[in-house]
C-alpha cells in the first residue's frame, strides 16, 4: 500500500471519528466557552478576554497574561484545565484509531 492510500484512509478514518465524537466534543467546547465566561464576569474581564483565556488554559498554553484571583475563578481554571484534557484525549483516541485502521488494511 503506498503512502497516499494510507494518508487518505487516516484522513477519512478522522473524518468519521469526529462525526462520532461530536457530540460529546460540542458539550466539551460549549461547557469551555461557558466556564470560560464566569470567569470573565466574576474576574471582570471581557468576553474576548474570557474566552482566550479559557482556550489558552484548557489547551495547557498558559502564557499567564491573564490569571483569575478569585477562588472560584481559580476552582474554574481547573475545571476548565479538565475539560482541555478531555478535549485533547478525545482528538488523540480517535487519530490513533483512524492511523490503526489505515495501516490494517
């Protein structure tokens, strides 16, 4: 099999992965964008603000130009750091998969 099959095998193999876990990667990215923004209103922060800040703690970035100071900002980021880790775990699980099957056949 040469390479071309194979990258056009893992990429439908993503394609149908993601159709799958959609669902469960929606609520993840909704419940991201949700903490994201109490955040931002209990720290006094934008919308923009709040919503960088949630994708740049949940995808483990963390530049630290923006840090909650209250406890149940900072109890957030946490949950928001779970959800990044869910997130991550779930794009991981389905390219092994989908590189798994393109290389069985």
């Amino acid at each position: 099999m040469d390479r071309r099959t194979t990258r056009r095998r893992f990429l439908q193999g993503m394609l149908f992965g993601l159709r799958v876990v959609w669902p469960v990667m929606s609520a993840v990215l909704v419940l991201f964008v949700g903490l994201g923004i109490v955040v931002g209103l209990r720290e006094g922060w934008s919308v923009q603000e709040s919503i960088y800040f949630s994708f740049v703690t949940g995808l483990t970035i963390g530049y630290g130009d923006l840090a909650p100071k209250t406890l149940l900002g900072r109890a957030l980021a946490i949950l928001i750091g779970m959800c990044g880790i869910i997130l991550t775990a779930l794009v991981a699980a389905v390219a092994v998969k989908a590189i798994t099957a393109a290389s069985d056949e």
